[in-house]
C-alpha cells in the first residue's frame, strides 16, 4: 500500500471495509455508511484504489477529477444553452419543483458489474429542452460538470428519451454526493459512463462532440449489450 502512496490509516480502513462489502443484506443503515465513508475516501485518494472497492449497493465509485467541491441548494447551478432560444439557469430548489419522471432499470457499468432494479428520479432532459427552445439545425447536446473536468454527448434524439433525466434521487432517496449529486446525467439504456455525475451544463450543439471516455476511444453510443465490444443482456 505505502508504494501507491496510501495514507496507512487509509489502507487500513480500506482493507477493513472490503471484507464488511459482502453483506448485500446488511441493514440500510450499514449500507449508507459504507457509500458514505467510501465515497469521502474516493474524494481524497488520488491512487484511483477506491474506485476497485464496491460500495454496499453493488456500485463503484469513479472520477476522473482529483478532488470534486460539494455543491447544495446555495451554490448549485444547471445551466441550459447553446442553440436554444430562451438560455436558463435552474437552482436546485427549482429543478426540484418540476414535474418528476421515475425510472427503475438496472445499472451496467461497461467494466461489467451490474447493480440490478435500480431506480432513479428527476426532470426528463426533454422538458428542460422543450422550456428552453431548441433552434433549428442542432441535432446534440454536450453535458457538462462540477468537477472542471468530464464531459459527456447524446443526440437530440437520444437525449429526448423518457428514461434519459436530470436525476435528483437514487434508491428512493436524495442523491448523494458521491453518487454525483445534487444532480446527474441518467442515461437508463446505455452503458454507466454516458450518465455523468455531478452534472452542471446542457449545451445544445449542431453535431455530437465526443466526451472524456469517448476521447479515450469509449463509443459514443454506448447501448448495453450493443457496443464496447460487450454482450450484457440490455437494460431494456
């Protein structure tokens, strides 16, 4: 542990919480203290180690930034603009104040674990598009987040899906920090990494601009079961 540069402390702590993992039926109390003290971990490790460690749910956690600030209610912005005629800025308290979609699918991430009846609760993409105006001539958007750093791209028609939303809540609860709240990309038949966390710009642009994985040669339409090279069973 000390040769990647892991605080002992930290290993320690790390070593101990993998062997608590294995208890899928543990209380929900457990399991929320395991995602929350991973997920704070995740946020100070810059060795990526957390990122082998599965939460209490079955998830990873993941990001490509060293180190992502915490956003609420006060200081939470999602921005929607581009080619679109009427630009806006939605505060938390707002977003959650639209009419909400549900959506309860499972998780698969394309390193091939799989988090199965999963819901998931926001404002469908379409609608804050539909508020905002699409222009003729743009045909995707480009997702942009917190973290200074991911991006992510669907078609317009992609995006305008019903099961694809701005999320506010996981698992019938506020979405956490570490599962990149206040609000996240949910894209439910594509592969994890199209559903970006900690989310904070929808741009609409005249064609589709690859984002960081897709830059790392992910693909860009990133269907479960139908790209990558992989054959899981869809999502849908």
């Amino acid at each position: 542990m000390a040769r990647l540069g892991l605080h002992p402390r930290l290993a320690r702590a790390l070593l101990d919480g993998a062997g608590a993992l294995g208890a899928r039926r543990a209380a929900p109390w457990l399991r929320r203290g395991v995602e929350a003290g991973l997920g704070a971990a995740a946020g100070k490790d810059p060795t990526g180690i957390t990122g082998l460690l599965p939460d209490g749910g079955g998830f990873r956690y993941y990001s490509v930034a060293a180190s992502v600030p915490e956003r609420g209610p006060a200081d939470y912005r999602l921005t929607v603009d581009g080619l679109v005629e009427r630009p806006a800025a939605y505060g938390l308290d707002a977003l959650r104040a639209l009419p909400q979609t549900r959506v309860v699918r499972d998780v698969q991430c394309v390193t091939g674990w799989r988090v199965p009846g999963t819901s998931f609760e926001g404002v469908p993409v379409s609608r804050l598009l539909d508020a905002a105006g699409v222009r003729p001539g743009a045909r995707a958007i480009r997702f942009s987040c917190f973290d200074g750093t991911y991006t992510e791209s669907l078609t317009l028609p992609q995006a305008r899906r019903d099961d694809v939303m701005v999320a506010l809540r996981m698992q019938d609860r506020p979405l956490s920090h570490s599962h990149g709240g206040p609000a996240r990309l949910y894209v439910a038949p594509m592969y994890f990494y199209k559903s970006a966390k900690w989310l904070s710009g929808i741009t609409v642009t005249r064609d589709v601009e690859p984002g960081y994985w897709e830059g790392l040669g992910y693909d860009v339409d990133a269907w479960v079961g139908r790209s990558n090279g992989r054959d899981d069973a869809p999502t849908v």
